[in-house]
C-alpha cells in the first residue's frame, strides 16, 4: 500500500497551479506517493500546465467548473481506500514549504487529530497550540479545505461527497456531514507556514502575514 494519494483541485490561475505542483514534488520526497490533478474547466494555459507536468500520475479536465465536491468525486481514483493510507486534498494555489511526511507522522502518532492542515486561517479560531520536535503545531475545529491530510478510510466514510454544494467541501469535513470530524470528537492539526497561500484575494477572509512575493504581485 502507497502511503500518499494527493489530489489538487485547479481552476485557471496557470501561474500558481505550477508552483503547486513543484512545491508537492519536492515536499513528497521520501514518501511513496501518486498525484493527480483535476480542472473545473480551466483556460488552456491552465490546461498546458497540467498536460505539460509528465510525473502525474493522472489528469482529469472537466469541460466546466462543477464545483469542489463534484470534482474530487470524478478523480478519486478507483479503490484509493485499498492503495492508499493517507490523502492530501489541495487547492491549486498553495506553495508547500513542509515536508508532507511530518503531517502523516502526526496523524500515525496522534489519534485525537483526524485532519492535518498546512493552511492556517486566522477566521478559524485555534483552541491552544502543542510541540512536534521544533515545530509549534495549534488545535483547530475547523479549518480551510485547501490542505487537508487525511486517513483515506475517514475521507471514504464522509462520501459522497455533496455534488450539489460546489463550494463547502471543508465544511463537510469539519462538521456537516454525519461522519465529520467534530461528530468524532476530533481536532485539526494545523501547522502555521506549511504553506504559503499564493491566490488571496482582497475580500477574502483568509490571509497570511508570510505571504510570497507572488501573492502581492496578485494583489496588485
């Protein structure tokens, strides 16, 4: 059994899209992993990315946008419960500074923690902070959907996933579906700069202090 299935959710933005892709390459190594990409119907730039990246394991372009929940149900890959022990759900503007090895070591380590995040949102309100080696890790009970580790057995005990919400893919994790992770009792790890969210927008509630020089250029 492999140890990591990561899937990256995509739609337009070519320019942050590849600097996912090459953080994951570098912060998968060591780890026996697949990677897959699924587009919400992006423009053809965004498309080249994806068909131009030839260490995928797989691709899935979708003719329109169908939301978050819609698309990871098309391109969960056929028995992924059976191949893999862990999954990694991805927004396609995240650049990865941590390895992805320190999360599957928490989650193995820790059984009060369901999720992994290496996105830190201030909107989602931490309930105290604990030590991993030299790492400060906060408790969460929610948080973003855009970096979440998870045991691949919890994600396939939350589907399907609900196709007709085309945004709350996160939420459905955290807390409405009948097997999420508060129904368990269980917290979020989140570690504050495993990522770098490039794709902020203005009006968007989450932002980040360490930010890169992309993301203001974006802002711009």
């Amino acid at each position: 059994m492999k140890e990591l299935c990561i899937v990256v959710v995509s739609w337009n933005r070519p320019q942050f899209l590849q600097q996912t892709l090459d953080s994951i390459q570098l912060m998968r190594d060591g780890l026996d992993t697949e990677t897959y990409v699924v587009d919400n119907g992006s423009d053809q730039e965004t498309q080249t990315v994806i068909r131009n990246t030839d260490w995928l394991t797989g691709y899935l372009l979708l003719d329109r946008n169908q939301g978050i929940n819609a698309a990871l149900e098309r391109i969960l890959p056929v028995n992924y419960l059976d191949r893999f022990s862990y999954i990694l759900i991805s927004d396609a503007d995240m650049n990865y500074q941590r390895p992805f090895s320190l999360a599957l070591d928490l989650l193995e380590q820790e059984t009060n923690f369901g999720a992994v995040s290496y996105q830190h949102s201030p909107e989602h309100i931490s309930s105290g902070t604990f030590q991993d080696g030299s790492d400060t890790w906060h408790r969460k009970l929610s948080e973003r959907g855009c970096s979440l580790f998870l045991e691949t057995k919890r994600l396939e005990q939350m589907r399907p996933l609900p196709i007709d919400n085309l945004k709350d893919f996160d939420w459905w994790i955290c807390r409405d579906s009948p097997y999420s992770l508060q129904s368990r009792g269980e917290q979020i790890a989140v570690l504050p700069g495993g990522a770098h969210h490039l794709g902020w927008r203005n009006g968007d509630s989450t932002w980040q202090t360490c930010e890169t020089p992309e993301f203001e250029n974006f802002k711009q």
